[in-house]
C-alpha cells in the first residue's frame, strides 16, 4: 500500500497531477481510496447531491460531522478534506476555530473555506489544522453571484487572482479553483508557490476535484458542462434494482442457496 497522504505531501505535489474525489460516506470513500486517489473531500455539496436542498447554504455543521465520520470509515491511504459549511467561519476567527476542530474531531484531517476569509485560515492553520481555500465560483456565495455563474471573466479576472494569492499568503496548503476561464487559472497556478485544483477550470490547474455521484453517472439529468460520466451508474442500478424485483415477484429469489 502506498503511503499515507498528508497535507505536507499534496503541498509539495505542486506541478504534479492531484486526484481529488468528493465523496459523502463510507462506500464511496472507501471506492475513491481504493482506487488511488490523492484527496477525499467531504463537500458541503451533499445538500445538494444527498440531502435535497436547493444549495449548500442550509447545510449544518452537524450534518458535515455525520458525513465526515461516514466518509473517514472509508478513507484510509487518501487525505480526508471536510467543507466548513455556511456561517461557520464567516463570523469570526474564533468560530472558524471551532468549527474547524470540531470537523478535525470527526476524522478531518484538513478542512476547506470558501473565499478570502484571510483571518479565518490564518487562525485555523496556526491551530495545527491544514486549510484547502477555494476561490473563483464559491457556491456559499451564490446569492451574491446572482446564481451559478463564471467567475473571473473580463476585469474579475484580477480580483480571483489576488482571492487566491491572499489565500495562499494566509496558509493554505492548495487552493479550488472552480468554474473560472481557464486562462485565469493557467495564471494563478503559475503565480502562487501551493498547488491548484480544478474544477471547471480548464487543464492547466495542478490538480483535479469532481463529485462521485457526477463521474459514476448517478447525478440525474443531463452532466454539467465542467464534469464527465465515467459510468452510467444510474442506469445500471436500475436495471440491477428490476432484476431484483422480478426475481422476488417470480419466486426464483430466494432460493435454497440464500435460506438457512
């Protein structure tokens, strides 16, 4: 088994090629570490994907402790990633604090923010927690934003530029970069001494984050613009689940293989 990935490690990974899954329980974890990859980020997307909420905005703190221990119980080589949800980190320095610990205390062994909350990460990583910042298409600010849009386009360009060198100044051991020009991306990632991870952000970031539900073809509808299927998961499930049902309707399930 390869060694443990940490913090210090994907830091120095700068140039290299990072693999990162967003993963919300134990059997996907669990799939995403088996198969190598680098980090296992417990997103706050898991009210959108799992939870049914409309954005990640409602999503608790306590419902990313739940999920952070079911993805830990998965995840064993891989470093695991938590989302510090909305109004966690925002207010102060010292609730960022406590709401990072509180995450690391479920089985993170780093957590992410969303912008240049500079103070916020300063004082978690002074703490001995590492931060993963995230700049460009924060989904936290979507009200903001009047939706989900491109940021970084035309004179935005410059303000996720400085975003993500504050983030890095303020310690953060790599940066998302999401849903911006690919041109703004080549640019910080060749500006800013910490690694970058894309999504939505063309091919030139370091790295790469993706959702599970997305690339195993779980998500329903039609795949986003910056995502790929890797498998019609969906699709084969279904199909899995009228076998089932037939099998049960037609009496051949069980049989005397399956009873005691």
């Amino acid at each position: 088994m390869s060694e443990k990935v940490t913090a210090p490690s994907i830091r120095g990974m700068k140039g290299q090629r990072i693999v990162c899954v967003t993963a919300y329980d134990a059997p996907s974890a669990r799939v995403a570490d088996e198969a190598g990859v680098d980090l296992v980020l417990v997103g706050d997307s898991v009210g959108n994907v799992l939870l049914g909420y409309d954005s990640t905005l409602p999503v608790s703190l306590e419902e990313m402790i739940h999920h952070t221990k079911a993805a830990r119980a998965g995840c064993k080589r891989a470093l695991l990633v938590s989302d510090m949800p909305f109004g966690t980190y925002q207010t102060s320095p010292e609730d960022a604090v406590r709401s990072a610990c509180a995450l690391v205390r479920a089985g993170a062994e780093a957590v992410k923010l969303e912008g240049a909350f500079v103070d916020a990460i300063a004082a978690i990583v002074a703490t001995g927690i590492p931060v993963m910042g995230h700049v460009g298409m924060t989904p936290q600010s979507v009200n903001a934003f009047g939706g989900y849009r491109v940021q970084g386009r035309g004179k935005q360009a410059e303000l996720v530029v400085e975003a993500a060198r504050k983030v890095a100044d303020a310690g953060a051991f790599c940066i998302v970069l999401e849903v911006i020009p690919a041109v703004v991306a080549e640019r910080i990632t060749s500006e800013i001494a910490v690694p970058t991870i894309g999504i939505g952000a063309g091919p030139h970031c370091d790295g790469e984050v993706q959702v599970f539900h997305d690339i195993m073809g779980l998500s329903p509808g039609e795949p986003y613009k910056h995502t790929r299927r890797f498998l019609n998961g969906a699709t084969m499930m279904v199909e899995a689940m009228r076998q089932y049902a037939d099998a049960v309707r037609s009496g051949t399930f069980p049989d005397e293989e399956n009873t005691f």
